[in-house]
C-alpha cells in the first residue's frame, strides 16, 4: 500500500510517497493459515507436541468415535471396542475392504506397532451377529511358559513341567508367527468371554510365568525378532525389570504371594480378600496396570477370586488346562502348559 503526502513550506511544495507492506497471509507461529486452517486430526498432533504422535481416525456401520493419539512405531494401545444391541464388533481393519471381508491379515489390534501415514492413520470397523459368532466356536490357547534352556538335553534337576528347550520355542514362535495367527488383546479377551467381540479361529495368547533370567536371556530375543505380542507375569517383590521389548507385557504375578502358607499351599488361598487385593495392588503400582494377575502356583479359591476383583483386576490366569470361550469364568481362566520335551508337532496338535 502506498499514499502520496505533500509537504509545504518556506515557498516550496514537496511530494513524499510512503509504502507500507501488505498484510501476512502466512501462519503465525504455532498456528494455522487463515487461508488454510489445519483439520481436526491435523490439530490433534500438533496440540500434542510429540513428534511421534499419530492421530487415528475410526469409522464403519454406525461408529462415531472421536479420533484417537497413537505413538508411531509403538504398540497400539487401548484402540476402542464399540458396542452396538444385537450386534458384535469384529475388529479394526487397514481398508474398508479387509473390514468388508474381515480379512485376518488385515486385523489391526495392540499386537500391532502404529504406522503412520502423514503423522494419521485411518482405521475400519466391521461386525458380526451374536448368532455367527457362537456358532464360529472359538477357543482361546493362551500358552505357560517359564524357564529356558539352551541345551537340547534338558537340564538336570530342573521340574521338566517348569522349563521349554530354547530351540523348541523358536519353533513354536515361527509357526506362530508365519502361519495367519492373531494374538489378542487381554482387553479383547475380556470383550470376547462376555460376547461383545468376535476373534479369528487361529487366536493365541504367549505368556511366561515368573520372569525367570532365562526368560529375558533366551526367550525374549526370539519374541523381538518374530515380533510377536507376549505377556510376562512378574513377582514384583523379586524383581521390577523394565519391559525387555517392545513385544512384551508387565502384568501381576502378585508382589509377594509367590510363597508358600502354612498349610504348603500359596498365599492366595490362605490370605484373607483385604490382604490379597493390598499385595495386587501394590503390584499394580509397580507396573502401572491392574489387568489380569497369574495365581502362583495356580491356587486359587473364592477368597482369592474376591481379593483379585477388589484389587480392581478384571481377569485371572490358572493352571488348568483348557480353553477360553465365550462365557470363561474370568477369574479361572485355563492354560495350555507347555514343558520339556514339548516340540512344534505336539503344539500344533494343541493349538491348529
């Protein structure tokens, strides 16, 4: 912009042009473009100030969520489970045609690390009928393991129900791994007992019990490499180890009830409901998450049961084996032990 101002004086008359920059279009600091403004998951990501934030965007059929921070080349965590009456969420895909089909391989859940796109990342829902998904019969594996050896002889001394040969569970890992399996959730698991959300045919749960050093030394670095979700059950008075890999989840193996009473059974069946649930939740507290707890030894009884529930976990894992279906009692929820001498043949013939 510019005006012309006439200056008069002493008889002379002089002309001076003033200029003045036109006005900004361009961005303030830290803000969008009048031109130009950012888009709602666009401000997400920028209100964060993570460089690693992601915003996640969910639609389907009759889904309206608000959209969701992720972290990229992190595990997904906490993704939403919608409920709708008379209907029964079947999972998150990458495309709107994995979710049409629901394509496994395409099932997107917290076994999966964030990949962004533009720092955003859309996600489809699909659903099925309560009526399909009792009918489809799914049983849950979820596979104990706890020590480790390197030596294809076994380990002397060692209670052969207690401990895997290194070499048998990279095989079992990689036909986990190379052949169509999902890996739930605990959260998924919950919505499946009580039938608010249907799981492939081909699901399995990786747990390990104790956190045993052999566990760290020789198991974990075949989860990382096949990049498999795996839980590890700690005795947080033992030890409260940072989680090894990106893979592998803290959950409770209580804080100090790993020891006998005075009967020889575990503390969890001689502890009244208040002392249990004050050692959960101290455990909870060391890993910042009140889930699902491991019994040590595997007892339990219903003074357990209630002291878990009063600790605020909502599942417990037993010993016994079996299977997890719809309407599992979430505070005895089964097993498939896997020991010594167990090789990928015998797995499979427990799993598919």
């Amino acid at each position: 912009m510019a005006a012309l101002v006439v200056v008069g004086g002493a008889g002379a008359t002089s002309f001076v042009w003033l200029t003045r920059e036109p006005e900004s279009t361009a961005p303030r600091a830290g803000g969008p473009s009048l031109e130009h403004p950012l888009t709602p998951a666009q401000q997400l990501v920028a209100d964060s100030g993570d460089p690693a934030a992601c915003a996640v965007s969910f639609s389907g059929d009759g889904i309206a969520l608000d959209l969701q921070l992720q972290s990229e080349g992190s595990l997904y965590q906490g993704l939403p489970i919608p409920v709708q009456d008379g209907r029964v969420f079947a999972g998150w895909f990458a495309t709107a045609e994995d979710a049409a089909a629901q394509t496994v391989a395409a099932r997107v859940n917290g076994a999966d690390l964030v990949a962004c796109t533009d720092r955003e990342v859309a996600l489809f829902g699909a659903w099925t009928t309560p009526e399909a998904n009792a009918a489809a019969g799914v049983k849950v594996p979820i596979l104990m393991y706890h020590q480790f050896t390197a030596d294809p002889e076994g380990e002397p001394g060692w209670l052969r129900g207690n401990y895997a040969y290194i070499g048998d569970f990279e095989a079992q890992m990689n036909h986990i791994a190379t052949t169509g399996f999902y890996l739930p959730t605990w959260d998924e698991l919950s919505a499946f007992i009580d039938g608010r959300l249907s799981l492939p045919a081909r699901s399995v749960i990786i747990t390990d019990d104790d956190a045993d050093q052999t566990w760290f030394d020789l198991a974990v670095p075949v989860i990382d490499a096949h990049g498999l979700l795996a839980t590890s059950f700690m005795i947080t008075a033992y030890r409260q180890d940072p989680a090894p890999s990106p893979f592998v989840l803290r959950r409770s193996h209580t804080h100090d009830m790993h020891q006998a009473g005075e009967n020889g059974k575990g503390r969890m069946v001689n502890w009244t409901a208040d002392q249990i649930a004050a050692d959960l939740t101290t455990s909870a507290q060391v890993l910042g998450v009140s889930e699902v707890v491991a019994y040590p030894f595997g007892h339990f009884n219903d003074t357990a049961k209630q002291g878990v529930a009063q600790a605020g976990f909502e599942m417990a894992r037993t010993i016994e084996p079996g299977y997890v279906e719809i309407g599992t009692d979430k505070l005895a929820l089964p097993v498939v032990r896997v020991d010594y001498g167990m090789g990928l043949e015998a797995l499979i013939s427990r799993i598919g």
